[in-house]
C-alpha cells in the first residue's frame, strides 16, 4: 500500500501553472449519475493539512488526476474529494464495501507517510452506515458539491425530501455511536438554505469524485 502524495516541489512551477486551466478546462454542461443502490457500510473522512503554497485549484487538478489510483483501491466503492470549510485542511470522504477494507488502508504506515509528506499527522474520522438514501441523480461534471455532517435529528421522509438540491441523504453512527447523517447538496446555496451555523458539525466542499 502506498501513500498518493498529490504534491511534488520540485514541479511546484510547472503545477501552478497548470492546475487552474485544468480545472476550467471540464465541460461545464452538467452530465447525471442516475440513482442506484447503494451498498457501503463504512465511511471514513481524512483530513490533511493544505501545503501553504497549494490554492484549491491546483489541489483540485491533482486530485482528479489521482482517481485512477484510488480507483483501483480494494473495497473503495466512493470517494468525494473534499476542503473542510474553515479551515487549510484537505482529503476526502471515503465509502466503502466494509469496514475490513478501510482499515486495510489506513494502516500505521499511511498515518506516518502523511506526516512526512504533509508535516502533519493526518486525520481519519470512521462513521458505520445505517442507509443510505439517493433522492436526485448526482451531476457528474460541471458542479461543484457540497457536504454536511451533522447531529440535527430529523426524519428524512419529512424533512428533506422537499430540499431543492438535496441529492442523497446518509444515516451514520459515528466512533462512540452516537446518531448522525451525511448530507449530499449540490452546491453551497442549497446545503446553506436548509443548514443553520449551528446545526453543521462539519461542512465540506466537493470539486472531484468518483463512484463505481
């Protein structure tokens, strides 16, 4: 198992110059992920520290660049590259087949390899999934999603159905078991419209994913 390190200094230059167009440079027509069941049972969330140098585009260029290696991660069946809002942390949120896999990834090893690449021991969060609810197909291209993790109850039958721009909706119980959901939002105005400051624990955006 390796670590993907998404940043070399040594091309610093040649990234910077590149990583915006990369990002301008996808069809900005929206094309759909029809709904499909879905059958995670683990989630993870990684948070690292954002290298000072690297502005979201160029971390954006590289982490679409890198969705072939995650890809062919055993057991990985979803990964929504992510920025914890308010703060300089990156990673992503993972979904996977089961538990087993998750923690056949994030070994020792890759906790010390982050720190070295990042010079920051890296995150990981571990939430179990209860269900798991698609309420609208999800734009593959040309949108930019958000995430909320929150410990709102609520009934999502009721409550969000309704939500313009609420695309899935994720039971989960996290490390201490304590009730929680993921919420799926296609973009920031609509995640914001429903969510008050008060009711987010975490908000992430989502500029690269892949599903299998």
């Amino acid at each position: 198992m390796k670590t993907i390190d998404y940043f070399k200094i040594p091309s610093l230059l040649l990234l910077l110059s590149l990583g915006g167009k990369a990002m301008e440079a996808r069809d900005s027509s929206p094309e759909f992920i029809a709904p499909k069941k879905r059958t995670g049972t683990w989630l993870t969330i990684t948070k690292v520290k954002k290298p000072w140098y690297a502005w979201r585009s160029l971390v954006s260029s590289r982490m679409e660049k890198s969705i072939p290696e995650y890809k062919a991660i055993p057991g990985l069946d979803e990964k929504f590259y992510s920025f914890l809002e308010g703060s300089n942390r990156f990673g992503g949120i993972y979904i996977w087949d089961k538990k087993a896999d998750a923690e056949a990834w994030f070994l020792p090893s890759w906790f010390a390899r982050i720190e070295k690449q990042y010079g920051e021991r890296g995150v990981v969060d571990s939430y179990s999934i209860l269900s798991t609810q698609e309420i609208e197909p999800i734009p593959s291209t040309g949108e930019s999603l958000y995430a909320i993790i929150s410990y709102r109850r609520l009934d999502p039958a009721i409550d969000l159905i309704s939500k313009v721009g609420l695309l899935q909706f994720v039971e989960l119980k996290d490390s201490e078991q304590k009730p929680c959901h993921l919420t799926l939002w296609k973009n920031q105005e609509s995640a914001l419209s429903y969510f008050q400051a008060s009711e987010k624990d975490q908000m992430f955006f989502i500029p690269v994913f892949f599903r299998k």
